[in-house]
C-alpha cells in the first residue's frame, strides 16, 4: 500500500519534502501544478518548481494546461528530469484553472479533444523510455467530473486514460463543485481498481484521510485501492506517514520502536529557513502563510498561533514570534508521535 504525498499550490516544494522526510515512509512526492505555458516560456520561477530536492527519485511531476501543444511540449522538458514520472492535474477545480480549461476542465471538454492530448503526452513518455531504457510513469489526477456526471460518462472516460497509457489513476471521489464537507464516494475508488486489476494500472484514493482511523475506514470501503494520497493533512501533521507506518500501513514491516517526540518550535524554524533557501523571496510570504495556517491547528490556542504567525511582517519577525509562542506555551512544544 503506497503512501503519497499529494500537490498542493504554495505548499508541495523543497522546504516541505525536506520536512517530511525527516519523519520518512513517504513513498512519492506530488509536485505542485506546473504551468506547461509558463514553463515553456522560462519564467522566472520556474526553476524552483522543478527542483527535486531532496528526494528526487520519489517526486512526481504534476503538469497543468490548457492546450495540447502545450502539455505536449512540457512533458518534453519534464521527463528528462529525474522522478517517476509525470501526472497531468485533471482533478483541480479552481474556478481560475477549469475555466481556462485546465485542470478538471480537461473532464468537461469533448473527449476528443482530451483524448488528443492524453495520447500526445503518453507518447512523449513511452518514447523517452524507448530512447532511454528507463522506466518514467504516466498517470492522471482526477474527480469524477461535472455535477451532472453519469457513471457511464466517468468510466468511460477512465477506459479512454488507461486504453491511452495511463498507468496509475488518483482518484479525489468528489465532483466539480463538491467540498470537503460532502462525504468522498470511495466506493468509485473501489470499482476502478477491480476494473483494472488485471491491466496492472494502480488506483490511488484521494480525499480525507487524516489520520489512522480516516485512513481505516476509506480502506474498509476501497480495499482494492494500491495506495492512499494524502494532502491538508500531511501540512498539519508531516509525520503522518510516520504514524501510518508505525500503524503496520505502507511498504514497510510494523515499525517497533519507543516512541518519537518532534520539538514543533525547531521544526517552524528549520522550515522557515528552508523556505528561504529554496523558494524565491518573492514566494516567502505566500508560502509560509499557507503552512502555519494548517500547521497552526496541531496547538490548543490554535486561533491565537495563527493569527501570530499569519501577522508576522517579515521572517525574522515569524521567527521570533515562533519563539515567543512557545515561551507562553511550552507545553505545546515537545509532541509525543504514537
């Protein structure tokens, strides 16, 4: 069973890697969205979306676009760097990303026309491992499409990714417009992967795991399923997967070991310089914000550590307020990892 770290923007970089590897057992790294038009462009960021570090052998390169052309031409790019493969985002639904036809918009145009680019990027892909005799992977991230969805639509449309090369499916069991409040359909996670089992194309399920017991009762109704991703979750808590392993959960034996403790106040630390190291000074703020705003939620004054941090005016002052927090709460900064 795979455990997967999933993208998400201002969020799945270095900086965040680095922090979950030092609790291990994470099997694959999802990239944030790369833009193909940007990308192909050379914008001026683009260096920092598409460094691997600090595991590049488990990072997945997770593509957006809005044209086949462009998808095209960026895998190009894309698969001559190290990782496992790529994954096209047809799962996000941003109304800034489908309405320009990315993202989930690729499950609502006419399926030619998606079709046209699956088989455009799967044959960048199969060539690559022709020429190279390597072995890069090409999967989708997806929901089940409009609001209006049919079964026969969904599967179908599954059935055109797969026939096109598609060897993992990610599958968020929610539609377009569905929030995190409505309960994930696990059961549609559960019928790709007895559809597919005998094609050897793996089904991973996405949506609301969050600990060991959200993690039990998705796989009590998708056994079949070859791993899980998990995303919000992992920002709150990055020894998450560390947690499920030590449950017996994963591509490891049942970890048997005392228990581990992590200091939260040298973890923000290490993080806020490793953003700094890693990210532009303009990404700085925007990323940090989007961290503590989940990572705030492990303390019991949650709302006044958010509020602390999001309100910091610079790095140096983030930091100091880190500090101060934990000299007004000491007992929120030693965690006990069961």
């Amino acid at each position: 069973m795979k455990l997967i770290c999933g993208p998400m923007a201002t969020i799945s970089h270095p900086a965040f890697r680095i922090m979950i590897e030092k609790f291990g057992y994470c099997d694959e790294y999802f990239t944030e969205m790369i833009n193909a038009g940007t990308l192909l462009t050379n914008g001026p960021f683009e260096k920092y979306y598409i460094d691997p570090t600090p595991a590049p052998q488990k990072v997945v390169w997770q593509l957006t676009g809005r044209t086949t052309e462009h998808m095209e031409a960026a895998a190009k790019e894309l698969v001559k760097l190290p990782g496992i493969g790529i994954d096209i985002n047809m799962g996000c639904s941003a109304p800034d990303i489908y309405r320009f036809g990315s993202g989930i918009g690729w499950m609502l145009k006419p399926i030619e026309e998606t079709k046209e680019m699956v088989q455009a990027v799967s044959a960048v892909i199969k060539n690559h491992n022709e020429q190279t005799g390597e072995n890069k992977r090409f999967s989708i991230k997806l929901r089940l499409g409009d609001d209006n969805f049919t079964d026969n639509q969904f599967f179908d449309f599954c059935d055109m990714l797969v026939s096109n090369g598609a060897k993992m499916l990610t599958l968020h069991p929610r539609t377009k417009k569905e929030k995190l409040s409505r309960p994930a359909r696990y059961f549609y996670c559960e019928e790709l992967a007895k559809r597919y089992q005998k094609d050897g194309v793996e089904i991973i399920l996405n949506g609301n795991v969050k600990d060991k017991a959200s993690f039990d009762n998705a796989i009590s109704k998708a056994p079949s399923v070859d791993g899980v991703m998990i995303s919000r979750a992992a920002v709150q808590k990055p020894w998450i997967f560390y947690q499920l392993a030590k449950g017996g959960v994963g591509n490891c034996e049942l970890i048997e070991e005392k228990e581990k403790t992590v200091d939260l106040q040298q973890l923000c630390l290490d993080y806020i310089k490793d953003i700094e190291k890693y990210q532009p000074k303009e990404f700085w703020k925007t990323r940090l914000q989007r961290f503590f705003t989940y990572f705030s939620e492990n303390f019991k004054f949650a709302h006044y550590a958010k509020t602390s941090f999001l309100n910091a005016k610079d790095n140096e002052d983030l930091a100091k307020r880190v500090e101060e927090f934990f000299v007004q709460c000491p007992e929120e900064r030693i965690v006990g990892l069961k």
